[in-house]
C-alpha cells in the first residue's frame, strides 16, 4: 500500500532522515519506534507532504506522491492525527468533526460519519455541543481520531496518540486502534508507548538517528534483547 524508497530530508543544516526505506501492507498495523529525535515524526510529516523529500520517493498504490501537495494527499484517503491533538479549542465536538469531512460535499455521508463517530465515542455525542477546549485529554484524543477517520481513510498516520494520557485511557487508545483496524483501515503507527505499540502492531521499524536501524515483527521486536532495553524498560 505504502513503499518509502531512500527518503532524505533536511531541516535546513540538520540531516532528519537518511535514506530511510519501509513498507505499509495493506490491513496492517505497522509501528515506527525510536528515541526523541529518531526521525519518527518527520516520516509521518513527510508522508503527509507536510515535509518535502530531498532525495527518494514516496508511493502509494504504486502512485508517486512524494511531489504532492499536503491537502492531495489527504485526498487519497490518507490523513494524520497530529501528536497533541491539535483540535479546535473554540470549536464544538461536532464542528470539529464537520471540519474533518471538508472534503467530502454529500451533507448525508457527513451525518452518517458523525453518528459512527458517536457510536465508537458516545462520550463525544454527550459533548456535542461542548468546546473541544473544554474537554479532558482522553477526550480531546477521542475527538482528534475522529476527526480523522472522517474522511473514511485507506491509510491512518497516528503520530503519539497516547501522549500524557493515563494509564487507563492509553489501554482505551490502544483498543480503539485495533477497532480501527478491524474496520479495514491500515494504520502507521509512531508511538514513544514502545510496548503498546509493539503489542498492536504487525510489524515495526526501530529508528535511530534518522535511520531505520532494525525491522521485524511487532511479536519478535518486544522479545528482541536490545530493543527491551533501549526501549522498554
């Protein structure tokens, strides 16, 4: 579904990625892990087109998009759920999740996919009317996935979705990702959560210092001696 070939990006003198290469299948949950820094959020970024390439290329269904402008991107069915949330404080529940389908024109679908959402969130349709500044950190969480599965994606980036949640909600984040896979969503998971994410994922990718440093299945990585203790404790 999604190949990244030999991808460089520069942050002006900085050197974030180099030559990093991985692949998304379709279906697959597949997790990027790595310290602060690694480079796991510029991939997400550059995926987006939010970031540009220097060297390298991005595919998707075979389709280049590496030269494409961030809101074509999302157009193929590719959006991201940014770290922190990033929801419209002074927006409603439902107008930010109106804004999350301002892609799609049919008012009918919109509503459809604003029940889903409440149906997967009922929390969010008690907050309808409520602004998403107001709501707790988990709910703020719930309303940014969301937001995102608005546009009823083919491929879901989550950039730490866990990210100063409590326990209790992580193990809820974690749920509602394997929910979303089994609703036929592939999803690139980058989480400093190393062991949930591993636990969820069917594969994964440790980063180190802008390069992929080792790949195996989420299963073989939790169990991998060097990756327990850099990453899990």
């Amino acid at each position: 579904m999604l190949t990244v070939s030999n991808i460089e990006v520069y942050y002006g003198h900085v050197h974030a990625l180099k030559k990093v290469s991985f692949s998304v299948e379709q279906g697959e949950i597949v997790a990027l892990i790595g310290a602060n820094g690694a480079g796991k959020s510029t991939i997400l970024n550059t995926v987006s087109g939010l970031v540009k390439v220097s060297t390298g290329e991005i595919k998707f269904f075979d389709r280049r998009i590496d030269h494409l402008a961030p809101h074509k991107i999302l157009s193929l069915g590719i959006p991201q759920i940014p770290e922190g949330r990033k929801i419209f404080p002074d927006m409603t529940v439902e107008e930010n999740l109106q804004l999350g389908a301002h892609l799609v024109k049919d008012q009918k679908v919109i509503a459809q996919r604003i029940e889903r959402a409440y149906s997967w969130f009922p929390i969010l349709k008690e907050r309808r009317l409520q602004l998403g500044g107001t709501l707790s950190g988990g709910e703020q969480q719930m309303l940014a996935i969301s937001r995102g599965l608005m546009t009823s994606p083919q491929l879901l980036l989550m950039d730490e979705p866990t990210l100063g949640l409590a326990p209790l909600m992580v193990r809820e984040v974690a749920h509602i990702i394997q929910e979303i896979r089994r609703q036929k969503i592939t999803v690139l998971l980058v989480e400093q959560n190393a062991r949930m994410a591993l636990k969820l994922a069917d594969r994964g990718y440790v980063l180190e210092t802008g390069r992929v440093a080792l790949t195996d299945t989420g299963r073989n990585l939790l169990s991998n001696e060097s990756v327990k203790k850099a990453y899990l404790g």
